[in-house]
C-alpha cells in the first residue's frame, strides 16, 4: 500500500484499543502434541469472536518476547515426561488460562503488536514497519532535503504509528522526528478539511503547544515532522529513563519513578490547563493527554499530537472512559485525561483504575481536592469539571506564568463548521458505544446475581412460602364447602384451623333430644297406606337455626349451663295406643 494508495473499498477501520479476552475452550491431542482451543473475542460483543489454535510452545514464544517488560508472568513450566496425561493436561490448561489474563488485562501488554498477534493473527499480520519505511522512501524521493539516520523502534505504544530520527541536510546538527501513522475510525472531517487542520497546525506558534514543522495527508495515513527532543517525555522524566528505549521497558515495570514536588505539579499542571483552554477556545478536539505526550522545553510544558484527534486515532484512555457515560464530550474526556496526568505527577505512576475514592499517603492535600473532583466515583457519576474551573482553583490559581499576554487561535469560519460536525459524530460513536458497554454490564450483574447462592436461598424460601400459602387456601376453601353442605341450613361463621372450636350444633342437638324424651309424649301409631295423601303428610321438621355467631352461641352455652332437673314439669302420659272399638 503506497503512501498515496486510497483505502479499499468498504475497509474496516480497526480500532486498536478496543481489548481482547481469551478463553481456553478445549485442548485435543495429536500425534506428539497438544493443542489449546482458544476463544478471542474483541469488546462485549459475542458475535464478533473466533478461534485461535496455539501449541505450548507458542505460549513460550510469546512469554519471551514480552520477557524485556521487567514483569515475571505466570507461565505453567515445561514438562518432558508425562506431558500427554489427561490430569497434567488439564492442570497446564488452567495455568495457560492464568497466563492470558494476566496479559490481556494488563494495560500496556495487551496493546502490544506481539500480543495482538498471538490473538488475532489476521488483523495484525502486517508489517507495519517496512510499510511505514517504504512510504517515507517515497516521501524522500520528492523532498531530497531530509534524511533519515535511524528508526526509533517501538518507543509508542501504537501499532499503526511508527517513529523516525532524521535530519535536515541544510541544517545537519539539528535533528528532528518524523512520525508516520495510519487514519483511525474516528476520523470524520473530509479529506479537503483535514488538510486544511494541518495547514493550520502547521502554521501555530504558541508556547503550550509543540511545532510542527511538516505534515502530509492522504486518504489512509500521515506523515509527521517536529523537533526531537533528547530529554524525552514527562513519562521519560517521571520514570527516569532513557528516551529512545522500547516502551515496555521503559513504563511496564520502572524501577526508579518518582512523583514531582509541588512547585512543579502546579506549574506544569496550570501550563497544561492553558493549553487545553486554547485548543477548547479555537474548536480543536484533542482527547489524547498523557505523560508521553507532554514535552517540557526550558520550564514550559508543551502538548504534542495535537493532530491526532482530527487524525481519528483512538485515545490511549479510551477503555477507561467508555465504562463512564458522563465522560461524553471531547472537553469532559481531556479533563478525565488530566485528572490521569495529575495523580501520575503526583505519584509516580498512573493509577490503577477509575474511579479513586482513596488516596492513600497523598503527599499534598490541594492536590488531592483536584483529584477528587475529576477521578472520584461522585465526580464521574456526575461530570466533569471545566479547565476555567480547575484553573482557579487555589493549586493553579497563584501560578506566575511567563507568557502572560492573551492566545488564541485563528480558525475560519467554514473550517470551525466542519470542525463542529466531526466534533459531534466523534462524541456519537462514543455515547453509543458507552450504551452497548452499559447494557452489557446490567445484564452480566442481572446474570450474576440470578445465579448468586444468596439469590438461590431466596427463591427457595420465596417458593416455600408460596406453596404453604397454596395450601392452607385450600384447606380454607374445603371448610367452608363442608360448612354450606352440613345439615345445619344456615351459614355458620368460618373458623381456623390452627386453633378449632368445638361446634355448637352438637350441645344444641343434646339438649333438644334430653327435652323431648322428657316433655314429649309417645307418638300415635302410624295411619294405614290408603289414609294418607298429599295434605296429611307430615311435614319436615324445622331447620335449627344457630342464630348469630356472637350472641346466639353466647345465650346457648349459658341456658346449657343453667339447666336443671328439678325444675321440670311432671307430665302424666295418656296411653293412646289401644284400638277403639
């Protein structure tokens, strides 16, 4: 692909810095080795996943290649004898798992070619180098006054970006860094606009910002001059490395970082914050503040790649704010980036993850309220502050600043337009993203917690208690039936079966039997067949009534109580059962 080659119709910009997840799936043995089943998958989308087969000796490769990191990674041991054993195959499988996640979810390695590689062999199989060499030959070929002395090899962390010493032959003692890097997916200006940005860049001479001498666009890359700068980064002098070395050596495991004092911290930070007032105020999107590209030249800190936001190269922070859907505008995620710039300032290192509610031995406590207002769980719960609003806080308020006179910059009206669009398009794509992300995660916690121990238990107990509710209903409904069907005829108030009351037909009936075999006499013998008709049947005897449930039973129990023998009346029985004649 040359440098002026336009990309392919319908090419998928890949965005690097979306991570990758390896899952060990299977292992299937072969004739003299065993085979890992490995399932990469790139975001929270399953649909974008696929297999990989690697051997042991695959995972071996690529522990040594990552070894010049400083970090001792979990990688299971070799074994010679007995290495087709089902158990010990089982055993390495978990100790391979262990290994992958201890890269992919590591921040610098799993944004490594090597790894990127390993996992996706067919988006990175390319070679980025020799495709970044053969575009600058070409660039050289029509501009006969540089030279290139020697390529910087991996000092970046980004793939697609690849760095070069070169000279100028006019000016041969000077030495200046071209950079060449591919367009990325979040790139929305049309190619007519970008390169007028360029132009503009090209042509801005402020303090906080670093020159650049030369660019060039085409419709899949750029190329890239500025001054090179022996002293390195503000990562280089917070690490206290050497510039040139490779990036994992240099930030994956430095020895000797050290936080800054405070006189420092407030001047950097406050020339910083001029900074990106500048860009905000002009309508430039920035979105790539970090350590690296911060240059301090005489006392003056100045921001570098600025371009790459209008490049639509992915910031190196961004799987850190997708996971907060405040962090939504290009301003909001340059004050996150800060907020990650200041604790690395302050304490050596960046920070392991956001949000930070501690801040354990903090060395000076202004610097912990800014902190806390960018990088705190209620800061990004609810938004993030504005740079007018960290400037006059009482850490940057009192800042002397050499260049005291007013900066802006110039953009046209027809460009700040254009600007605007790609501006809005590029905050799109974030708020949709952040949406996929945030549904993804109230799904896996409804996942987890549905599948929890706790929630478990509930279910049970919520289904016990149903299932006694179920039943003592219909113990209630079977009373009640039994209660309407009884001889009594009338309604008879429900009771509970815990605790049962004796019924009050039963004393009623006793005492109705006891009157009448007392008081009532015999009766006549039954009339022949022919005698009786319909008028002349005896008619039923009357349904006892209970009466009420509260007075009626009341009165009953206490005339049961209050019967006497004695005070019943003799009768004298008249015998009628003689025929007469």
């Amino acid at each position: 692909m040359s440098f002026l080659e336009k990309p392919a119709p319908g090419r998928l910009l890949l965005d690097d810095t979306v991570p990758l997840t390896a899952v060990i799936e299977a292992s299937q043995n072969l004739q003299s080795h065993t085979e890992y089943i490995v399932r990469v998958q790139r975001g929270v989308s399953s649909e974008n996943s696929w297999q990989v087969i690697r051997r042991y000796s695959d995972f071996d490769v690529l522990n040594s290649s990552l070894m010049v990191c400083g970090i001792s990674l979990p990688l299971p041991p070799k074994k010679l004898i007995g290495n087709m054993d089902r158990e010990f195959i089982a055993e390495r499988q978990r100790g391979l798992q262990a290994f992958l996640d201890s890269i992919t979810q590591h921040p610098l390695l799993s944004c490594s070619l090597t790894v990127k590689k390993f996992l996706d062999p067919n988006n990175y199989s390319a070679n980025y180098t020799e495709i970044a060499l053969q575009q600058v030959s070409m660039f050289f070929r029509s501009d006969l006054k540089w030279e290139v002395l020697e390529p910087l090899k991996d000092i970046g962390w980004r793939i697609r970006k690849k760095y070069f010493l070169i000279k100028n032959k006019e000016q041969p003692k000077e030495m200046y860094l071209l950079s060449w890097v591919d367009l990325g997916p979040d790139k929305f200006l049309p190619d007519k606009d970008l390169q007028s940005v360029m132009k503009l860049l090209t042509s801005l001479s402020t303090p906080y910002l670093c020159p650049l001498l030369f660019s060039s666009t085409s419709e899949s890359s750029a190329l890239l001059i500025r001054p090179f700068t022996e002293k390195g980064s503000l990562r280089d002098h917070i690490c206290k490395v050497k510039p040139r070395e490779s990036y994992l050596k240099k930030y994956c495991n430095p020895k000797k970082s050290q936080g800054l004092e405070l006189q420092h911290i407030k001047l950097y930070g406050r020339q910083i914050l001029e900074g990106l007032k500048l860009l905000h105020d002009g309508g430039l999107f920035y979105g790539h503040l970090h350590a690296s590209n911060i240059i301090v030249d005489d006392g003056v800190c100045r921001l570098m790649d600025v371009e790459n936001g209008m490049l639509g190269v992915p910031s190196a922070l961004r799987p850190a704010f997708t996971q907060l859907r405040k962090i939504n505008t290009t301003e909001s995620i340059d004050i996150f980036c800060f907020g990650h710039l200041l604790y690395e300032m302050t304490y050596g290192r960046p920070p392991d993850s956001v949000p930070v509610d501690q801040y354990a031995d903090v060395p000076y406590a202004a610097v912990a309220s800014v902190l806390q207002s960018i990088l705190s769980t209620e800061a990004c719960k609810s938004g993030m502050p504005t740079v007018l609003e960290l400037i006059k806080t009482p850490l940057f308020s009192d800042v002397q600043l050499q260049h005291s006179e007013k900066l802006q910059i110039k953009v046209p009206s027809r460009l700040k337009e254009a600007l605007k669009t790609a501006k809005e398009s590029l905050e799109k794509r974030l708020q949709e993203e952040q949406r996929v992300l945030h549904q993804h995660r109230r799904l896996t916690r409804a996942q987890s917690h549905h599948g929890s121990e706790e929630e478990r238990k509930r279910r049970k107990i919520l289904a016990r208690k149903k299932s006694r509710q179920s039943a003592f209903e219909n113990e209630e409904d079977v009373t009640v039936r039994n209660n309407n069907n009884s001889g009594s005829g009338a309604s008879s108030p429900p009771t509970c079966p815990s605790s049962p009351t004796p019924p009050a037909t039963t004393a009623c009936s006793i005492l109705t039997v006891s009157l009448g075999a007392l008081t009532t006499p015999p009766p006549p013998p039954p009339l022949p067949p022919a005698m009786l008709d319909s008028s002349s049947r005896a008619a039923p005897p009357p349904l006892s009534s209970s009466g009420g449930a509260g007075g009626g039973r009341t009165a009953l129990l206490s005339s049961i109580q209050a019967f006497s023998k004695n005070k019943l009346k003799k009768s004298e029985t008249v015998d009628r059962s003689q025929p007469i004649i």
